[in-house]
C-alpha cells in the first residue's frame, strides 16, 4: 500500500520535466514553421467571431496566423477583428463573406454581417499606441509621402524619363520603387479594396482613406508585429540604403557595425521597451540611437528628436523647426544634447566631444567648398540659357545632382556615423571630382556662350 502510494505522490514529478520539454519542443518547432501551425491553440480572451476567424485563416492563410499566434498581440487577446472589422458605412468596409470562395471553406464560418478592411490604418494602431502614434506624426517620417506630393521635377523623373511618358506602364518606376519606401495616397476601387496602383506597398508615409499617415508595419511587420526585428538594422536597411543615402553600409563600415555583425545575434533585443540598455546589447543599432530609452532618455517614435544637422537637403543646415512639413524639422542643439547622452552611455565625454567635432567640420566643409559653389555656377548657367531643358541629357546639371544627391549625402552621412569608407573615397574623393568637372564645363559654356554638343 505505502510503496504504491508512494509511486502515485512521485508520478507528476516524473512527467513534470516530459511535460515541459514537450511543450517547449513543441512551441520551438512551429516558430516559422506553417507546417505545424494547427498544433498552437491560443484563444484566451477571444470573442466566439474571433475564434471563428483564426480557425478559418489557419486553412486559407496559415503562415499569417503563425505570425499572429507567436505574437503579443495574440498573448493579450488582440484578435484579427480587433485591427480588420469595421463600420459598415466604411468606405473600406467589405462584406467578410464576399472576401472568401466559400466553396473552398466553411461557409458556416463566414458572416456577412462582419465588414472587414485589408487596410490597417495608424489610426486602429494608435486606439492603444497612442503615444507612439503621437510622436510619430511629429517625426519626419509622417512626411515621408507627403513632402513628394508637390514636387514636380520628381515626378517627371518618375513618370516622364523613366517610365517614358508610357500611357499605361509610366508608373510602373514609381509603385515599384518610391511607393514601397515613402509610401502614397491609398486609393479604392469600387468595391472598397485597395487599387493595385496604390497597393500592397510597405511605405512609411501612407496616406490611407481615413487620412491618417504612417505605416507601423514597416518596421514591426505583420502579423507578428515584433519588437525585436524592429531593433534590428534590417528594419531600417529596407529603405536607408543605396547611392543616396547607404545608412546601413555605412553602419557596417563602422566601427558599431563591426561589433554588432561580430556577435550581434547573441544580444537580448527582445527587452521590454524603455528597459533595453547597454548589457543587452554591445554596440548600438540604428534604434539605440534614434529610438531607444537609454540612460535618463526615454523611448521616442519622433525620429528627428535627438538629430542637429539636416544631413540629406542640398545644404546642410541646423534644425530648428516645429512644422512636420519643414526639412528642419526639429530643435539641433536639444537634439544633440540628447545623442550625446546616448553616446555617453558607452563613451567618455571627451570620446563624444571629439566624435561631434569631426564630423561637424566635414559637414560645414560640404556647404562651403562644394555645395556653395556648385551652386553659384549653376544659377549663372541658368540665367545666361546655358542649361539644357532636359536635365538628364545635360552632363553639367546630371553632376550637380550627384554632387549633392549622392556623392554629398554620402560624405555628410559617413561622417556623423562613423563610416569612413563613405565619408572618403565614395564622399569627398568623388565630390571633388564632381566639383572640378562642373568648373570645367561651366569655364567652357561661359567662355563660348553655348552649351556644347
């Protein structure tokens, strides 16, 4: 009696550790795995309309509820009607039932008293980031679409040279490229889907039917919505790269980008926000210095806050705005205040001090020994006829674009993040060769009067 009752008190003892290392196994395997996403059953906190939802979306989209079931919000109860559903005099609103081929699926799961959208604006996001959202719409990321609408020399670019004034494929360059990065205004079509002109696109400055702007799920994509991927430089490398502005080569050039691709998937990034300092991580990423809480600095979405220079316009120039619109966006010198707390956090002060003298004296080298002149040589040009109509056949006016477009962005750039590669030989060594080649065509235009053939 006492032997078998001593083998009943130990027997949860014994299964405890198979228990627990089945349910880790198990929980490890479908991460990424769409295979085994049925074996996850997570409906704590969900409506009897919510539960139909992941049921069905487990056959007809399994890799989204695999993303959706690995995530916070699945953990705290956010459903999919909690983002999709909305009022049926929606202008994006859809009759659940007419989305899907039900003869495909479970008719009995489908209501057609439940309209839904495909769009997600910032608008559903900030019901519960409402500081986020706040500070985000403060950000020059808000004007990432925006701030295009009126630029009619880019979109010639777009339309007229690159897709050659094609009557219907002259936008392809336009909803492959800049759409997907700075985002557009999301048009409907009759039935209140998104058109395929304006949509699908990752771009940070939407502008979605409801007008409200931004993108959340740029960086924290879908359906995970992952803090940790958006710590990471890839979330930023989508975008922020390239002959204009390579921020993510030149992060790699540096000396950050050395320790971080070294041993950067050993960091804990999936620290809860404001909590994420130096322990967690070795060396920062394009979040820590922009984003991130970090000593007495709290988390921001406004990503202008801790930035002085504006380092991307023809001339660089302090920030010193209010208006979101504005390319000075921002306070510099609070700006700088605040990255130099963020450096301290790793750095001694006279390591900082030093850092931001070098790389202010490059940027003021760009304004005066390049950027002015260029400029002065071009307005001259333009006032005597010696410009030609079509920019992109013209050699002088093609160089002066790259001068402070590329090879300037680029030399600004790699001097403030400590890429020296970029800072040099893709930025000053090339600027200099684009400053000689515009003196040497405007001496010859001056000279003779004419544009050359």
């Amino acid at each position: 009696m006492n032997k078998v009752y001593r083998i009943l008190t130990l027997l949860p003892l014994l299964l405890l550790p198979l228990t627990v290392n089945s349910a880790e196994q198990m929980r490890t395997e479908t991460v990424g795995d769409v295979s085994q996403v049925r074996s996850i059953v997570i409906d704590r906190g969900l409506t009897e309309q919510g539960k139909k939802c992941v049921s069905c979306h487990t056959d007809v989209n399994p890799g989204i509820i695999n993303d959706w079931k690995n995530s916070r919000h699945a953990h705290v109860g956010v459903s999919c009607l909690d983002c999709h559903q909305v009022e049926k005099g929606s202008p994006t609103a859809v009759p659940h039932g007419d989305l899907i081929d039900k003869s495909r699926h479970d008719a009995s799961m489908i209501d057609k008293e439940v309209f839904v959208s495909v769009l997600v604006p910032p608008s559903v996001c900030g019901r519960c980031h409402t500081v986020e959202k706040e500070q985000f719409d403060k950000s020059g990321h808000f004007r990432a679409f925006r701030q295009i609408i009126p630029k009619d020399s880019l979109h010639a670019l777009v339309h007229r040279h690159e897709g050659q004034d094609h009557p219907e494929l002259s936008g392809a360059p336009g909803e492959t490229g800049c759409m997907q990065c700075h985002g557009t205004k999301i048009e409907l079509d009759e039935t209140g889907r998104p058109t395929p002109e304006t949509w699908p696109n990752a771009g940070m400055g939407n502008v979605y039917p409801d007008d409200s702007t931004g993108n959340c799920s740029t960086c924290h994509t879908r359906h995970k919505f992952s803090i940790a991927e958006a710590r990471k430089p890839a979330a930023c490398a989508s975008c922020h790269l390239g002959p204009d502005h390579p921020n993510i080569e030149i992060f790699e050039n540096s000396k950050h980008g050395h320790i971080y691709l070294t041993e950067g998937e050993s960091w804990k990034w999936d620290t809860a926000p404001d909590a994420w300092e130096p322990g967690d991580y070795r060396g920062p990423t394009c979040a820590t210095c922009h984003m991130s809480g970090i000593g007495e600095l709290k988390t921001t979405h406004n990503i202008n806050e801790r930035l002085y220079w504006n380092l991307w316009a023809k001339e660089s120039k302090v920030r010193n705005s209010t208006d979101v619109m504005s390319p000075l966006l921002g306070n510099g010198p609070e700006g700088r205040k605040q990255m130099k707390q963020v450096c301290n956090s790793c750095h001694s002060s006279r390591h900082t001090d030093g850092f931001f003298a070098q790389g202010d004296k490059a940027v003021k080298l760009y304004n005066v020994a390049y950027w002015a002149p260029a400029k002065k040589m071009h307005d001259e040009l333009k006032e005597k006829g010696l410009l030609k109509d079509n920019p992109w056949t013209d050699e002088f006016q093609i160089t002066f674009y790259h001068l402070w477009h590329h090879q300037g962005r680029r030399a600004r750039q790699g001097a403030m993040m400590g890429g020296p590669d970029w800072a040099h030989w893709h930025g000053f060594f090339e600027l200099q060769q684009d400053l000689y080649k515009l003196e040497d065509i405007y001496n010859k235009r001056v000279s003779s009067g004419k544009i050359e053939d």
